[in-house]
C-alpha cells in the first residue's frame, strides 16, 4: 500500500460528515468511493473536489506510505553499492 486516505477519513469524522455525503457534494462515482476504501489510486480531479469541498489541501487527506518490498528493494539497493 502507497497510499493512504486515513486522512480523509478522520477529516471526515472531524467534520461530522458521512463518506456518502463527502461522495454527492463532490460529485464522486461509488467505484471510486470503494477505491479509496482500499487505499487505492483516485485521479487528481477526485482529489480536487473533496479538496474544494472539505476546504483542505491534498497532504490533509492523502499519505504516501511506502510498501515494505519498497523498503526491502532500497536496502538491497544500498548494500549493492
């Protein structure tokens, strides 16, 4: 997992704001919802509006979290040199 939304959900929850209501004020399609669910990617248009909607900026509801093999891949890397 690269990315988080852990974020975006406490945003949510700090807002007093359901994750059905974040999706029709912004405009966003259920799939996508459900790709968010599993830390998954979402186009920066999505990102923009929920943005736009909660009044935030994108480091205030997405994380970057490196993979463990990513972690294992740069050891190797640094050791190799």
């Amino acid at each position: 997992m690269a990315i988080s939304y852990n974020k975006l959900w406490k945003q949510l929850i700090d807002k007093k704001m359901s994750p059905a209501e974040l999706r029709k004020k912004a405009d966003i399609a259920p799939n996508t919802m459900t790709r968010m669910r599993k830390d998954q990617e979402v186009t920066i248009q999505v990102l923009e509006r929920i943005c736009k909607i909660l009044d935030t900026d994108f480091g205030d509801i997405i994380e970057y979290v490196p993979d463990k093999s990513d972690e294992n891949d740069m050891y190797v890397d640094i050791l190799k040199r």
